[in-house]
C-alpha cells in the first residue's frame, strides 16, 4: 500500500478520508449452479456436447474506502459493460470515504445486510478481527476454482492471511514489502541543499524540520502518520494480530511477546514527536485530522513518512527517472524517497490491503468470479482503478496513462484492487523502461526475506471482551500522545495503566501462547 497506511503511502496512503452515503444494497434470488445436461443415449447422439445452464442474473454490492469520486457512476457503468457479458452480474460500487469507512462497516456488519464484497485489511476494518466475529466466508473451495488468480499471488501471501487454516480474504498483490523511510519535496531539498540521503533514523529529520518551519511558513513541515503502528520495523517490532492491539515481537528475537507501548523505543518516539509537535512542525490538529488527502494534492507537507520498497537511489541507479511518490497526488510535487529501514514482509503487510467476500453474501460464487476478472483481466482492472479512457485519463503507451485532473476519477489506488500487476502506470510512476520497473516490485515481493512471525494469525476469540475494552483506550488516548499533542511524561503512565486495567497483559499473554504453539507446529 502506499498510506498510502500513512501507509499509507506503501505507506504513501496512510490517512486519506472523504465522505459519501451509504446507498441501500439488493438482494437478488440466489443463483442456480451450472450443470451439465444428460447426453442422448442413441448412438447417433453420443458425440453431442453437454450444455450448461446460463448463469442467472445478479447483482454485486461492493464496500471499499476512497475520497469521493464525481464519476463514479460512469465507472460502475463502465465496469459493467465489461463483466455483464463474462458472468452475467453488474456490480454496484458503494464507494465509502477513508474517514467514515470502519464506522460504516462495523454498522453493515452489524445490521447483517447481505452485501457481497468488502475491501478489508490487518489494520483497518481489521480482517483478522472480522474473520474472528463471522463477517466473511471462506474462500478455500472457491479460490481454488481459479487457478490462475491463485498463481498470480505468491503462496506466502496466501499463506499470511489465512485464519485457523482457511483463507477468507484475497489478497491485493501490490508493493507489500515492508521497507520503510521518508519522502522529501525536491525543491525544499535543492533549495536549501539538505543531504537526504544521509537519514538513518526519524530522529535525523530534526534539522530539516526547523529549515522547513523556518523558511517555508506556507508548508507544513511534517504530515503525523503516526510511524509507531504503521511502520513497526522503524523501530525493530513487529506487529502480531494488529498494529495496535498490545503485543509486538522484536524482529532480532521473533520469539517473545512484549507490551510495545512499554518499550523504550515507544518512550523515545513520543519525546521526539512532543518536541515536533510544540516547536510546530506538525498542524495543530493532526491528532484529530482524518482527511491529509486535500494537503497532498495542495503540495503543502513538506516531508512525510513513507512505505518505500524501491527509493530515488535506486532509481537512478536502475536509469529510471523518477518523480517520487508525491507525484502520485500531486503531478506538480516531486519528491526525493529515501529507505532506511530494509524491505521485509511481515503477516501485516502481506494482509495490508485484501477483498473479503460477506458471510451473508447471497451471491457468493458470481463474487469470487468478479474477483478472478479483477486478478485476471487487465481491461476491467484498470477500468476499475483508473476510470474511462479520454473522460478520466488519457493513454501515452500501452503500459502508461496520464490521468484527467477535471475528469472527476482520480483515486490513484491501484494497490485496493484486484493484482497490481495489471495496473497501467501512471504520472507519478518512475520513466524509462515500464516492464523493468513492475518486475522490480514484483521479483521484491516474491523474493521478500519474511519475517520470524510470517503466517501467524493471532485468533481475537478468547480475548474479545479485552480486545475491545483496549481499543476503547487506544481510540481515546493514542493519537493525542503519538501526534506529540500531549505530554507523554503526564499521559503515557495514565496510558499503560488504562491498558492494563482493560486487559492488555491477558492479551500479551494469549498472543504468547498461540505464537509458541504455532512454533511448535511449523
């Protein structure tokens, strides 16, 4: 992902959010399984061919996070047109805004709303937590019906996601290699002739900072995606179950589960991020800021935190041109990225951005057929991620697109959909050999070194209650102390002890157990 967690951009999509309605879902008759029919007993019919019986109409309704589109109905239009003739479905694109999106589904799940299809992920509109409350089917018996879909993912990606030895989820074959940095605007670098490339902690960003905060009173030097959950190997952890939830590993041991929110490493990044906060070089508001989505397409972040599995150096090194993953939002903002933190591919990751399919589907089977086109199918893919040609973006190869500011379909989220593999490039993808560059990610995500826990699933079950009451303090507290808009030396012991009291040890202790049997079993 990019952001984009904040990733979240890889990261670079870390925190985008915009609003939309909720639009009520059908509920058509279940479909009929094909079947073939009898062949003539005569000898004369015996070389006659079976036929099978026409799919029966249906209809999709697809859940999945973005910023508000214009268009969107001339895309679901579109995408129809495409799948009609192939499964004889039309899919309807309930298109929710990043802000919104959990609330949302926790409310459709709740209801127990037969809709079909849900875009899903570690750690938001948390997967394993859902898989753990009966919100998906199980998948295994039908992804294998496709096996081309199921060979275009790597096995340790299917692996990853699997809970208690079933798949309920399809993972999004995109940049998943946890390699983690920061992205610099290039004029503020050049301009004031700052080392980029020298960082090798957040910490080093300090001076670059107070020259942004200094001189540059109309940008904001730093955009809070907080790096602690969203980048745990920053910070040698690794996330188990979640990224919040308590209960981390340290990637130099993998074998013992420690309360992340008590390390030094938690200590030392809420000092630092206190001191960005008060000298000013976050907004005021990043502890509650849903929406960075309108700042990345102004250019106004000087520097962000960034998921980059391939950076400016190699770029240039591989004799691409690269325009940097601020691009992406803003064609006008070039960055320079910079790693230093070394890809690795951990459960989070490879389960960061993945398409679940509703127990209460009617329309099971038609739904994974849809999901076989969007893995398979690089006309309905793209159509889905980037729109219609000449209305929403134009083609300049047959591999690249430039996509339409006015044309009302610009979500830049290849990484939600289908295999990225499939997905044209676009204005902010590095120039000069296309196939070279897809191959590089592709060959990173294949070739990963996995990390210690890489298929572990923590199973939520017998700590529900203490899942729950834990997140109700994370959501009160976490932002305010990790955004440095409190002060940690007052609220970080108010904080561990709420922990506590909401069960956190019980969890730690559970994740404990299940990690040592899953050991025991590998």
């Amino acid at each position: 992902m990019k952001k984009a967690m904040k990733m979240a951009s890889s990261l670079v999509t870390l925190s985008i959010g915009f609003s939309v309605a909720l639009a009520g879902c059908s509920t058509p008759k279940a479909e009929p399984t094909p079947s073939a029919t009898p062949a003539p007993s005569t000898a004369a019919a015996q070389t006659a061919q079976p036929t099978v019986t026409p799919l029966a109409p249906v209809e999709l309704t697809y859940y999945f996070p973005n910023g508000p589109q214009k268009d969107l109905q001339t895309v679901e239009d579109a995408v129809n047109k495409l799948i009609k003739p192939k499964i004889n479905a039309t899919v309807h694109l309930k298109l929710i805004d990043w802000g919104a999106y959990e609330e949302k589904m926790k409310v459709v799940m709740a209801s127990g709303e037969p809709y079909d299809l849900v875009w899903t992920a570690a750690g938001f509109n948390n997967y394993f937590q859902n898989v753990a409350n009966g919100a998906y089917a199980p998948l295994d018996d039908l992804i294998a019906k496709y096996p081309d879909m199921k060979k275009g993912i790597p096995d340790m990606f299917w692996n990853a996601v699997k809970v208690k030895g079933k798949i309920y989820g399809v993972p999004v074959f995109q940049q998943s290699t946890a390699g983690y940095g920061y992205t610099i605007q290039k004029t503020i670098a050049d301009k004031y002739k700052l080392d980029w490339k020298s960082i090798t902690k957040l910490s080093d960003l300090t001076p670059f900072l107070e020259t942004v905060k200094k001189n540059e009173p109309n940008l904001i030097p730093w955009e809070f995606a907080d790096a602690f959950t969203v980048a745990p190997p920053m910070f040698g952890l690794e996330s188990l179950g979640d990224s919040k939830t308590p209960g981390d590993l340290y990637l130099k041991d993998g074998s013992k589960v420690v309360n992340q929110y008590e390390t030094p490493e938690f200590k030392d990044y809420l000092t630092m991020m206190r001191d960005w906060y008060t000298k000013g070089y976050l907004r005021k508001d990043a502890a509650t800021l849903k929406d960075t989505a309108a700042d990345r397409k102004a250019g106004k972040n000087a520097l962000q935190l960034g998921q980059i599995d391939i950076d400016s150096v190699a770029f240039a090194a591989a004799g691409m041109e690269a325009t940097g993953r601020m691009s992406g939002f803003n064609p006008d903002t070039q960055s320079y990225d910079f790693q230093f933190v070394k890809p690795l591919l951990t459960t989070d990751k490879a389960a960061a951005t993945m398409t679940a399919i509703s127990a209460n589907s009617p329309n099971k089977e038609r739904a994974m057929m849809f999901l076989n086109l969007l893995n398979t199918d690089k006309e309905i893919y793209n159509t889905l991620v980037w729109g219609v040609e000449g209305k929403h973006y134009k083609k300049v190869s047959e591999t690249r697109i430039e996509t339409i500011k006015e044309g009302g379909y610009q979500m830049f989220a290849p990484w939600e959909f289908g295999n990225m593999a499939l997905s044209y490039l676009s204005e902010g993808d590095p120039k000069g050999n296309d196939q070279k560059f897809t191959q590089m990610w592709v060959d990173l995500n294949k070739n990963a070194a996995p990390s210690n826990a890489l298929g572990f699933v923590f199973d939520f079950t017998p700590v529900k209650a203490e899942k729950a009451n834990t997140d109700a303090v994370i959501a009160e507290l976490y932002n305010a102390l990790a955004s440095g808009s409190v002060d940690p030396s007052k609220y970080l012991p108010t904080f561990l002890e709420k922990l506590k009291n909401a069960g956190g040890d019980k969890i730690i202790a559970e994740k404990q157990k299940q990690l040592d049997a899953w050991k025991a079993a590998k």
